[in-house]
C-alpha cells in the first residue's frame, strides 16, 4: 500500500459522522464551548482566561499521550523488524540446511549406486565361481570314478587281491 493509498484510507475514515462523533465525544472542548454558548459577554470575558488554561492543559495531557503513543509505536516496528530479520534468518539457514541436505542426499544417492553395481558385479561373480566349482566337482567325480574303474580293473589291483587273500589266509582269516 503506498503513500497516497495510505492518506486516502486515513482521510476516509474521518469524512463519516459517525467516527467523528466518537471521536470528540469525552472531549473537554466541547464542555468549554457549551459553557461558552450559554454565558453572557461579561461572563465570557471572565472565563475566557480559565477557558485558555483549561484548553493549554488539554492540549498539554494530549500531547503526553500522543508521545506516549509514539514510544509504543517505535517499540512495536523495533519489535517488529526484529522479528522479520529473525524470520529472514531462520528461512535462510533453513534454505542453507536444505540445500546441504539435498546435496548430501544426491552424494548418498550416488555412493549407493555404485554399491549397487559393486553388489551386482559380486552376485554375477559368486554365481560363475559357483558354477565353475559344481563342474569341478562334476568332472573330479567322473575323473574319480574312472580312475577307480579303471584301478580296479587293474593288474596292480589283481596282485593286491592276490596278496591280500594269500595273507588272510594264512593269518585263519576267512573271506566272504
């Protein structure tokens, strides 16, 4: 709201009767003036001096007020302004905590896809050295069962059996 907006509500507000009214109503000039008005011009003179004293000291105790007023108003915009830089204050330090959070989150965000893509390589990996081992294992059983076939087939395996059934023999063992 500017200037001239501001002068307009102020003088707005005073063109009603009504405001006026309350506005001088309790006021001592009027009682003077009533006074006034229903004295005659030798009575006039007379209390035309009480009249001016009375008016200087209305003026006076107006004044007090209006100062006192003031103080109160000064202190509220110093309220006030403290209050709206506080306010300031606070939403940039919220926006510098925002944007730190923002920033360490996007930094998280990174760390954990590469994690990810670590994690996923790992998996891929553990899978191949699995499968690598169960053929291993395949294989090393049917090399071992071969090597066992064909060491039982064997003439070594002969001479053994020979040797061993010579021996139980003659130890008294028997043989089923």
């Amino acid at each position: 709201m500017g200037p001239t907006a501001s002068a307009d509500l102020g003088r707005g507000s005073l063109d009603g009767w009504e405001v006026v009214r309350s506005l001088v109503e309790g006021c001592i000039l009027l009682d003077i003036i009533k006074r006034m008005l229903r004295s005659d011009d030798e009575e006039r003179m007379r209390n035309s001096y009480m009249a001016f004293i009375e008016l200087g000291q209305h003026l006076f105790t107006n004044l007090e007020a209006i100062n006192l007023h003031k103080t109160e108003i000064s202190r509220a915009i110093k309220e006030a302004k403290t209050i709206q830089t506080e306010a300031k204050n606070a939403r940039a330090e919220s926006e510098c905590l925002r944007e730190a959070h923002s920033t360490e989150v996007g930094h998280l965000q990174e760390v954990l896809k590469k994690e990810e893509q670590v994690s996923a390589i790992l998996k891929t990996t553990l899978a191949l050295e699995e499968e690598k081992r169960k053929k291993a294992e395949v294989e090393v059983g049917t090399k071992g069962e071969r090597a066992i076939k064909s060491f039982r087939s064997s003439k070594e395996m002969e001479d053994i059996k020979v040797v061993f059934a010579q021996e139980a023999f003659d130890k008294g063992f028997e043989l089923y």
